[in-house]
C-alpha cells in the first residue's frame, strides 16, 4: 500500500512521517512513532484511552486519520509533564490514588487537562459528564472525579 | 480490495469535483467520527475519501439575514462554544452537544449526523424542529432542501453523486420561540438514542402557542417530522390535555423495530413521554424570550 | 472519603502498613511510559491477526490458505493443523479448572465452530494492512449446525448438542446419551426438608443472569520470539506469566525452560487474563515465520472470543421461623459454561450460603455448554450469581417478617467457629462486624426521596493462597530491590513494598518492587483469587525476615559477638543486651555497605505454597431512584463496608472497594451478551455493551473493617473480589422498596423495569 508524507506537530516539535490513508493518528503514534502512551481500547471512539489534543481540541486519536494531521498540531500524554515536573493532575492522580491498571489514565489525563483549561471550577457533575467518554472498569472513577476536582482547587489557588 | 485514496481539498469545487468523478465507492469525511469506525469494522472499503474540513465555508457559524448560516463540517464543540446560536437554538445545540463523548464533539459534524443517515442521530429531529434547510452543492450547482427531506433509509440519502452537503440555514426566530431535544439512553452518556425528541414552538403573548414543530428519532427507519404532534400543540397553552395529546400523537408515529437497544414496545411509550418532557423545557425556555 | 474501623496502628508499632503512600509504579503511569502489552515493540516484528469463525455451531469442512500464504508480506498462516491435538487433562487456571483438551481447540477450532468469534486461522504479515487483507484470503468451508443460546434451552433433551461424548458426571445412574451438562455437584449440610418443616415462613424464586465480561479496557496483547534453537521470548498482559508458560509449553511440545514470559503491565484483567488466546498461535507464528510476531486483540475480538461469566437460572429457597431464624435453604443452579465445560458453578455452589450459620442446607449445581465464548473467570467466579439469589431472598424474606434487613442477616449471620455449608469451619471472620457498621452508618439513617428506595446485601468470598516466590535483594548502598511473580494489577508493589519496609525498618520509598519474568524466580501461581497481596505479602515479610537474620549475622560478625547476641529493632542490628556487648547500633546501610566484607550479597528469598488465606465478608448498602415512566434505575448514593483484615494500602482497598461495586452496578443495570436469532453477538463493542461511565454513578462511600487474618503477618485478607458480589443483590432489593416489585433477572434495564411496572399498574397494553 503506497504511503502519503505526513509534517506535523507533536508536542511541540516539528514531526514527519510516511502513513498509509487508512491508518489512524492513534496507529500513527503508537506504530509509526513509538509514542505508545496513548492507548487502543476499542477503535471505535467509545472508551477514550487513546484522548489527545488536536488543534487545541481534545478528540479520540483512532477516529482521526493520519493524513489529516498535515499542518496540524497535536498534544499527546508524552508532553504533559515539563521536563523532570509532573502536571498537577499526574501529581494528584498519584496523591488519589485514582489509577489502578493505568491503562485508561493517559486518557484520563489528557481529557481532564482539557476540561479544566475550559472551566477551572467544575462541579463535580461536570466532571463526570465532560468525563463520560473515558471508561476506566478498575476505579469506579470516584478517586479520579476527587483527583481532578482537587487539582482545579489547587490550580485556582495558586 | 480496494486502496483508499485519501484527499482534503480546500474549495467546495474541488471537493465536488473528486466526488463527482470518483471511480468507486467515495466518501466525505468530516468529523470522521462515523466514518472511521465503519472503516475499521470493515463495514465499507471505499476507493477515495475527501476531507472537507480544510473548506472554509464548511468549517463557519454566521449570521445570514435574521438567522444563522452554519458550515457543515462545524465540529460540536464549535457549535456550543458560538455566543448567539446556543440562545437562539438551544435544542439544536443541546442535541448536537449529546453526540457522543467530549472527544466526539471535538469532531462529530451536523452534515456528517444527517448524512450518515442513521434513524437515531442526535441532531436531525432538533434539525427537523428547528425547521433547517440543508444547502446541497453539486456538480450541477447548488440546492435548498428541508433536512426531512435527506434522509431516506437506514444509511441512506437523497444526495446524488457528488453532492456534499455544505452548510445549514436555520431562519429568523420570531419572540417567545424557542426549542428543546430529548432523547432516552439507558446510560447517562455514550449510548446511541433509543428515542429523540425535538420540539421547536412559537407562543403568542398570551401564552397561546401559534407555531409548532416536532420531530422524532429512533422510532422508524428515519427521522420523523410529526404534523400531528405539532398539531396538537398549536392553539393551546400547552396544558395538560394537550400535552396528553401530544404524547399520543408521538406514539402513534412511532414505527420502530425490535434491537438490541430497545423494543418496539418501549420505544412507542417512551416517544410520548419524552415528547411532553421535551415540549416542557421548549415551553419554559420560549416564555423566557 | 472513607472511614476506616482500624486496628490501632500505633499500638501495634506499625509505621509503613497503613499509609497511603505513592505507588512505585505511579510515575510511569501518569506519564504514559508504563509498557502494557501492546506497547512492547521489537525489531523486525511481524504482525498477527487472527481470522474468526461467524458461525455459532458448524463443522469445519476445510480450509484453504493458498490464496493468503501466496500473498506478498505474509510470513506464516496457521491452522487447527498447526497445533497439537491434546488429551483431557484438568489445570488450574485462578479458581477455577481448564482442560488441555478443550484450551486447544478453544485457542483454535478442530473439528467445529462453536461460537461466533472462535479462531480458525490465525497469519502473520509484514504489516497490520497486509495480515488483514490475508485474512480476507482464507477459504474456510462450514457446514452449519443448528446453536444453542441459553442454558435452559441446552439442557433440553433435544437441544444440539456440542460435544458427542459429553456424559453428563456426578449423576447417579451415569447417563449413556451425550448431553450438553457436563457435570452435577450438590453440596450440603443437615436435613433440608425437615429444615422447611420447622419454617413459618418461606420463599422460593427463580433468577436468570446474563453473562457479563470483565471489560478491561486493555485488549489481549502479546510479542512472541520463537528462535532456531527451540527457545522462545514471550512478553504479554496476564495475571499469571508462569501460567502462561506452563500452558504454551504444553501446547508447543516445549521444555518449560525454554520459554521465558515476561508479564507487562497489564491494564486490567478482573479474571479474564487468568487463561490463554493468543500466546500459543503467537508462538506458533513466530516459530513457523522465524520472526518475532505481535499479536494485539480489537475490542470485538476481546468480546466475542474471550471469557465473559457465565449466564446463569439460579433458583432459591430459604425457609425460616417468625422470629427470624432460618431452618432450610436450598438452591440449584445452572451455569453457562460458553463452548466447553468449566464454569465456575462449584464455587457458585459453595458460596451460595456462605455468609449464614445454617443447620440445613443443599445446592446443587448444573455446568452447562452453549454456542457461547468460554466463560473465564471474572472477580470472584460464580460466587456474584448464585449470593445475588440468595440475597434476594432473604431481603425478600426480612420484608415478609417485617424485621429490618440487616438485623435479619445479624440473626443468621456466619462468625467465627460457624461450619459452612462448603465445608471448613470459620476463623474469625468479619461479616458481623460489617452489618454492625452498616447500620451504624449515616447512610442507613438518612430519608429517602420520592421514588427512591434503598436496598443492602451481603456477599462472601474464599480467596486463596497458593505457590510464591519472593527474592529480596539488599543492594550495597542500603536500599532493597523486591522482586515478585505476580503481576501487580491494582497496586500490590505498594502493599508489598509496604510491608518490606515495615518489615526491614526502612523507608518506602527505599524498596524497589518489581515483577520478575518467569526464569528469574521460581513458579508462581497467578494473581487471581484476591492472593497477590496476601501470598506474595506473606513471601516478602518471610524474605525480609531471612534478610534481616542475614544483617544480623553480619553484624555479629562485625562486633565479633555470637550471631544470638544480636537482635534488629527499628531497622538496626544491635546487641541483644548489655552483656552482649556496648555497640552502636548499625543500620541496614551500615551493613549492607560491608556485605562484600562480612560474606557477600545479602539475598532474603522465599519460597511458599501460602496457607492461610481467609475469606472476606462484605455488605453493600445502595440508594436507588426510579423514574417510573421511562424506567430508569439511577443509583443515587452507594456505600461498601468490608472486612479486609488489614488494609496494607487503604487506598488501593478502597480502590477495589469501589471498583467492585461500580461493575456489579453495570452487571445489576446494564451488562448483557445480546445474541440474535442467528446465534452472533450483536454488541461487541463498548458502545452497547454499555459499561458504566462517570457520569452514570456517584461516589462510593467504602467503610474499611479490619478483622485481621491471624494466619497473615499483618492480619491481611484478599479483598479484591468480594465487593462485586453484594452490588446485584443490593439494588434489586432497593429497586423492590422504590417499587415494591421484585425482579428476578439481570440486567434491570429501563424496558424490562417499564414493562414490570405497566404490569404492575394493570396499564400494560
């Protein structure tokens, strides 16, 4: 199958790569890319673990296809952390305890940083609903609810 | 099997022109968030695909004459986060806003909604409500048609090859107007609409309503204009008899099918109760305007 | 936040058991670095995919690879004539019994189809495209036969049958036709029919469950490198490594040291990564391509072709007097096993009444094949199915004396010396202690809304032991690298390095916990049965013991005092006494520095089949609201209180605590295989699966009891599968006070809950 040339941004950097058309941003940064923090769960948009920013919007990277981030910018869990400094959702996920597998937790953070940039104080209902796209079967979700609502208090704060 | 061809044109004729002159199976990908999973599934193996999301007049909400003009590629997440249309149109916007997930309205489109042609997408009742008219450009230039009027089947529309639709007119809204949707998932979020309701209503300044729009999905192998349940409304204050009447109308319209996310029996119930619900929130928000 | 009715750590001189701190783990995975199965990658790696069955019941005619195998990119194709046949011999696999015969023609279909989704083909190509188009290759001729979906249907006697030579065992004659019950099993105690006769009041129900998957949101994944020499590499997400060597040595005719499995992290399992799929067709594709091959599920696959639980028709009855004594109970079940024998009836059977002292009692219990994937184990197997009739009918039962729910368990509960129907005598137990909290709690006193109801029950789990290893290593500069052989799924390298530290006198964060690869420590069973932080707890509190009398040694040496002279207390050596001698105490550094001087490396490894593990007893108490005319259950507010003996990590139990709860309220409300008439299932996928979301559940309040296990160095009991047992039960009967209507079938979606309601109304048209 023939290849298109992709440019593109990645976490700030200027990125190329050679896709197939069909193949999708998640394949594309897991495969192409080895950035494997983004995760598969069902390539269908249904459970959200492979969450990342594309132009500044937060979208399931498997319903996007590879080709189409040409020009584009996208924001993966592999930039959340500046240098050796946690994010302070990745501080209080750990503080809550909020992951057990870990699997959906890039996702979660990914999704989380997102609300949190668009509405600093949430209520909690509001965190579940802008959250309701990222399953987690482990937690029950009530220590991630508690960890991102205790980060936008403590960003407020501060 | 077929190679796919992936193209993101920057005009509406280039667009329309790979389309028109596909060989093969083609595809308009907008939010892609149907598009993609049919993809994977299988269930499709088209020869091209044509990206509209790097065509301008797809991707703008703006003001045309007393109402809104909006792209069809416009992303959810746009929609809801324009000043006006979310206070004109709350229904459009709320049932838009129900598509899928947060990452879904970060892509999910209304021409992608509608054109998908599945009898439960979220938008096209408070489309057909809101009284929306669809503008379709073609090979042969460009066509006005009610959003009722696309969808013709389970994954089937009206479009012929090489039309795309490319953007929605929703008109001027007259005082005490407004609009709700509706719509009953056995979770709180994520799932596909078992039933959907829009209502889009007028009330004079008694109270008395003087124009009414209701539109069902999930509950046929389309989405549904229902002239009875808008009847039933009009020339009432939306008291309790008619609301009861409204709740038979919807039923009555109902003609669903027995699946795995509901029966033909809930279905038809659960039309008329979602309908007097929804004709509530219309009611509350068009006294308000 | 929690509450927590604790042992008094203070008292007991406990400085790192009981802390909340961060998990060792937890950096890599907020970061996304943490390498789960399918994020291993290795170079020149193939990729495999594997072509699944439509049918539900076919023989397979034939199949033709040709066409694929001649397609450019395809390194290997295999089929059921690339693996070995297997005898009937029974393994176990957590808790519950696989049989080499059916897992190889479950990893790959012989003589039939037997399910949607079964593999009968599986290639490895150059790329994902080009295994995929290769699949699309593969001419498989079926001759379709009539399925069976449900097990009652099953157990017809005219039912198609699965498997021509399946007698049915543990009936009295032995039957001489085949049919698709694979066994009978009864287990009681006392006399039940004189147990009813002494009754005033008794009810009898019949429940029906659907089967219901694990869903862990990682999908099968695995790398594995079968080089020329007869070796092989095997990186994959599983709850047990050694496990899964065992079994893909057996099926692969290899030496078990030939084989090297390395669990990745893996991103949940709840039962379901307790068995094989892929790792022996990955192995047989790499040994047939001579190249590593990666083979990763999609999320149909996960849910048409691995373990859900079964689906099952329980029936109950309890008898009991007036003042609220039960005198009989009695219970049959009959449990879906999928397309080969092996549910988990037996424990279904021997929980069933657990959580009561009983005089009489008899369950009997039905394991019953169907044209379904083979069921797994999920969170405490079988016990959720048979404790949610069970506790339905005693809900059923208090409402019908009028005695409070939980004073009518209080009356009958099981403690410490009571005999259960299964057979063993309890330890202490904590059953008594978590309904004394219940009712104790804030949230059984708070009023109700309008159409709300609220709903308790209990539920118990066995847990178990089982062979551990353990290897402590005591590095030179002081810090201590811990290395375990059961993949940590929820946390447990805090616990263990919780209690290393608490053990050794050293700081948390100066243990290293990891999970060695199946050739770096001896065999260890899987994570399963709530036993990773009990039994490999239990190993490392021994490896630091054997440690900790190493540094002893050391010292004495170093003083130049007998080796009984020295004692270690808060992380030092020091003489025993004055007569011993007047040294300053040396720290674990101090001595771990001199190790190369005083004798060499300082190793604590233990070796254990753990003994001891004690069940964990736990209520659930759910408020529910129901909106009368769509059918809708919500859950409005939910609390678990539990026994956990001693929660190493509070958090972490919390954690299971309420992770339970939340996937027994996706089973109570939601969760269902939905098959059609075609016998193919038709929401294999998250979207109508429909597990619940955020948005779907409130806070689950946890009450932590503490009754320690003696048989533990820290009082710990398994907690991980108890809490999914109470949640079915708990709303059920909250649904039955909102209502008044007792439904007795899972899942209580919204047209069943309308359609019982119309009924009830006399509306229903």
């Amino acid at each position: 199958m023939s290849k298109t040339h992709v440019s593109t941004t990645i976490n700030g950097d200027p990125v190329e790569f050679l896709c197939e058309p069909e193949q999708t941003l998640l394949d594309v940064l897991r495969d192409e890319l080895y950035l494997t923090g983004s995760k598969e769960g069902c390539a269908s948009g249904d459970c959200g673990a492979c969450s990342v920013m594309l132009d500044g919007r937060l979208v399931c990277s498997c319903l996007v296809l590879g080709p189409e981030l040409n020009g584009r910018s996208v924001e993966t869990i592999e930039g959340m952390a500046k240098g050796d400094q946690l994010h302070p959702l990745q501080q209080k996920f750990l503080e809550h305890a909020a992951l057990q597998c870990g699997i959906c937790t890039p996702g979660f953070l990914v999704a989380a940083k997102a609300l949190l940039e668009k509405n600093p104080d949430p209520t909690e209902t509001e965190v579940r609903y802008w959250l309701a796209g990222n399953l987690c079967r482990c937690t029950g979700y009530d220590k991630i609810i508690r960890a991102v609502l205790d980060t936008a208090s403590e960003m407020r704060g501060s | 099997m077929v190679e796919m061809r992936y193209e993101a044109p920057e005009s509406l004729d280039a667009a329309v022109a790979l389309l028109a002159g596909a060989k093969g199976e083609a595809r308009v990908l907008a939010g892609g968030t149907d598009l993609l999973v049919q993809l994977r599934a299988d269930m499709i193996e088209p020869a091209l695909v044509v990206d509209v999301k790097r065509i301008p007049e797809l991707c703008k909400i703006k003001a045309e004459g007393k109402g809104f003009r909006v792209g069809a590629a416009v992303s959810g997440a746009e929609l809801n986060e324009h000043p006006k249309f979310k206070k004109v149109w709350p229904g459009v916007a709320e049932a838009f806003d129900l598509i899928g997930s947060t990452q879904i309205q970060g892509r999910a489109s209304m021409g992608g909604n509608l054109c998908n042609g599945s009898p439960a997408a979220d938008s096209v009742p408070a489309l057909i409500a809101a009284g929306a008219v669809a503008t379709v450009v073609g090979p042969k230039g460009s066509r006005d048609v009610p959003v009722e009027k696309i969808v013709t089947g389970p994954g089937k529309t009206s479009l012929k090859k090489g039309e795309i639709v490319a953007s929605f007119q929703f008109p001027s809204r007259p005082k005490r107007s407004s609009d709700a949707y509706l719509r009953f998932i056995p979770r709180t979020e994520m799932d596909i609409a078992v039933v959907g309701v829009g209502v889009s209503l007028t009330l004079d300044a008694k109270g008395v309503c003087t124009a009414a729009r209701v539109a069902l999905g999930a509950v046929a192998p389309t989405p549904l204009l229902v002239a009875n349940a808008a009847k039933a409304l009009i020339g009432t204050t939306l008291d309790d008899d008619a609301m009861a009447a409204l709740a038979k109308a919807a039923s009555a319209a109902c003609n669903p099918i027995d699946d795995k996310r509901g029966t033909i029996e809930y279905r038809t119930k659960v039309a008329g109760v979602l309908a007097r619900r929804t004709a509530q929130i219309a009611l509350e928000r068009a006294r308000e305007n | 936040m929690s509450q927590a009715l604790k042992m008094d750590d203070k008292a007991q001189g406990l400085k790192w058991v009981g802390t909340r701190p961060v998990r060792p783990d937890g950096v890599d995975k907020v970061t996304g670095r943490a390498k789960f199965g399918a994020d291993f990658n290795v170079p020149g790696m193939l990729t495999g995919k594997v072509l699944r069955s439509p049918h539900p019941h076919a023989l397979i005619r034939s199949i033709d690879t040709s066409k694929a195998e001649a397609l450019p990119g395809v390194k290997a194709v295999i089929t059921r004539d690339d693996i070995q046949d297997m005898a009937s011999e029974f393994v176990p696999a957590g808790e519950m019994l696989v049989n080499y015969r059916d897992m190889v023609r479950n990893v790959m279909a012989r003589e039939k189809s037997l399910y949607d989704g079964h593999a009968v083909a599986a290639v490895a190509a150059t790329s994902a495209s080009v295994a995929q188009k290769a699949l699309k290759l593969i001419k498989v001729e079926y001759e379709p036969l009539p399925h069976v979906i449900d097990v009652l249907e099953a157990m017809k006697p005219d039912a198609p049958i699965l498997h021509e030579d399946m007698i049915t065992e543990g009936m009295d004659p032995k039957p001489t036709k085949a049919s698709n019950v694979s066994k009978r099993v009864e287990f009681g105690l006392g006399d039940v029919e004189s147990g009813f006769a002494k009754a005033e009041v008794i009810i009898e129900r019949a429940f029906d469950t659907k089967p219901v998957h694990q869903g862990y949101i990682e999908p099968h994944a695995c790398v594995a490198s079968y080089t020329e020499d007869g070796q092989a590499e095997l990186w994959c997400s599983t709850q047990g490594h050694f496990v899964v060597r065992t079994h893909c040595a057996r099926m692969l005719g290899m030496d078990v040291s030939k084989i090297r499995v390395t669990a990745s992290e893996i991103g949940g399992g709840f039962g379901g990564k307790t068995v094989v799929y892929l790792e022996p067709l990955a192995l047989a594709l790499s040994k047939k391509s001579g190249a590593p091959v990666k083979m990763v599920m999609s999320r149909d696959e996960v849910f048409r072709a691995t373990g859900p639980t079964s689906g099952a028709h329980v029936w109950v009855k309890i008898g009991a007097t007036k003042d609220g004594r039960i005198t009989a109970a009695e219970a049959e079940l009959k449990y879906q096993a999928g397309a080969f024998q092996g549910s988990p009836v037996q424990p279904g059977c021997m929980c069933a009444f657990a959580p009561y002292d009983l005089e009489n009692v008899k369950v009997v219990g039905y394991d019953v094949v169907t044209n379904r994937p083979k069921v797994a184990a999920y969170r405490a197997p079988g016990g959720p199915i048979s404790e949610y009739g069970v506790e339905c009918v005693i809900d059923e039962l208090a409402r019908k004396l009028d005695l409070d729910p939980v004073d009518f368990r209080l009356k009958n509960a099981a403690k410490e010396g009571t005999h259960a129907a299964y057979g063993p005598k309890f330890g202490p137990i904590g059953l008594v202690e978590t309904l004394d909290a219940v009712k104790a709690h804030d949230h059984y006193k708070t009023k109700l809304g309008p159409n709300q109801g609220r709903g308790v029950a209990s539920g118990f789990w066995f847990n178990i032991g089982g062979e551990t290893c353990v290897a402590l290593n005591i590095n030179e500069d002081g810090s201590a690298t811990l290395m375990a052989g059961t993949p940590d799924i929820g946390g447990s390298r805090a616990s263990l390095a919780l209690m290393a530290a608490e053990t050794l006198g050293i700081d948390y964060d100066k243990v290293r916990p990891i999970i060695g690869d199946t050739s770096s420590l001896g065999y260890t069973f899987l994570t399963g049965g709530s036993r990773a932080t009990f039994s490999s707890g239990m190993a490392t509190v021994e490896a630091a013991q054997e440690a900790i009398k190493e540094l002893c040694v050391r010292a004495a040496k170093i003083w130049e005092i007998p080796e009984d002279a020295v004692v270690w207390e808060d992380g030092h050596a020091k003489p025993a006494g004055k007569n011993a001698g007047d040294f300053e105490p040396m720290s674990l550094a101090d001595i771990a520095k001199m190790a190369g001087k005083t004798g060499g490396p300082i190793v604590g490894y233990t070796k254990i089949n753990a003994q001891g593990a004690a069940p964990s007893f736990g209520t659930h108490l759910v408020d529910v609201e129901v909106d009368k005319e769509l059918g809708r259950v919500t859950i409005v507010r939910y609390t678990v209180v539990q026994d956990a003996g001693k929660a190493v990590h509070p958090s972490y139990v919390e954690g299971q605590y309420q992770g339970g709860a939340v996937q027994g309220i996706g089973w109570a409300l939601n969760e269902e295989y939905i098959y059609g008439k075609d016998g193919r299932m038709q929401n294999a996928g998250f979207l109508d699966y429909r597990i619940p979301v955020a948005s779907d559940v409130p806070m689950i309040d946890t009450v932590i009891v503490e009754v320690p296990n003696p048989r533990h160095p820290y009082g710990v009991r398994g907690v991980g599968e108890t809490p999914i047992i109470p949640p079915m039960a708990a709303i059920a009967n909250a649904v039955a006070d909102a209502l008044g209507i007792r439904f007795s079938e899972l899942p209580m979606s919204p047209p069943k809950v309308l359609k019982a309601i119309e009924a009830a109304n006399g509306a229903g048209d």
